[in-house]
C-alpha cells in the first residue's frame, strides 16, 4: 500500500497540525472496512479526530482508496466549517480517483518528484 496526500492536503495538515501517524490510522481503518462514507468510485470521507477533540467536532477527508493498492488524501475540512461537499465536488472527485486509480508506478513518482504529491511512507 502506498499513500500519498496532494499538496493542497499536504497544506492543509501543515496549518491543522495533523499527524503522518493519523493520517495512517485512516487507512488503517479504511483497509479494516471502516469508514465513515463511500461516495463511490473508489472515493471515501473518514472523520479524524482534532487534537484535544473527538472525532465528531473534528476534520472530515475525503480519500481516494483501492484496498492494498494505493490511497491519496485529497481534501480536507473542518466539520464546523462546512456541512458536506457538494454533488458536483463529488462528481469531479470520482473522475479524479480513476485518473488517479490508472497512474502507473513510474508516474506516480514522477508526480511525486514534480511535488503534486508527497508520499507516507507506510508498513502496513
């Protein structure tokens, strides 16, 4: 399993303080079949926890997933900040999950050496 997080997420943990280890522990949950929403497609929401806060005040991701395969972070809110995405993000995160789904290894690297995406290093 590889895991990348775009760099718009990875700004976004950045300013939120959210850990590599939770980011981790989503697909950890995800790969358990736990999750909070499929949107399909291969398109997830899980809830993180914000520190100091259960998971119900806390931030909501939205995950592109293929069990054993690859996962990519690819947005991310406070739940206080926003109710939910709407139909037409959730349309354009399923087209961006199969371009996505279709990289092979070699551009996925490429992608993360050009800084689209950073990568987690993962021992699952």
């Amino acid at each position: 399993m590889r895991i990348f997080k775009s760099s718009w997420f990875s700004r976004f943990v950045h300013k939120e303080q959210i850990s590599n280890e939770s980011l981790i522990e989503a697909i950890a949950q995800l790969e358990a079949g736990n999750f909070d929403a499929n949107l399909g497609g291969g398109v997830y929401k899980q809830r993180l926890a914000r520190s100091g806060q259960g998971k119900a005040g806390g931030y909501r991701v939205l995950i592109c997933f293929v069990q054993g395969e690859h996962s990519f972070f690819i947005y991310g809110f406070l739940k206080s900040s926003r109710k939910n995405i709407t139909l037409s993000e959730k349309k354009d995160l399923k087209k961006m999950a199969k371009i996505l789904f279709s990289m092979t290894e070699q551009q996925l690297n490429q992608q993360v050496k050009a800084g689209a995406f950073q990568e987690i290093k993962y021992k699952g």
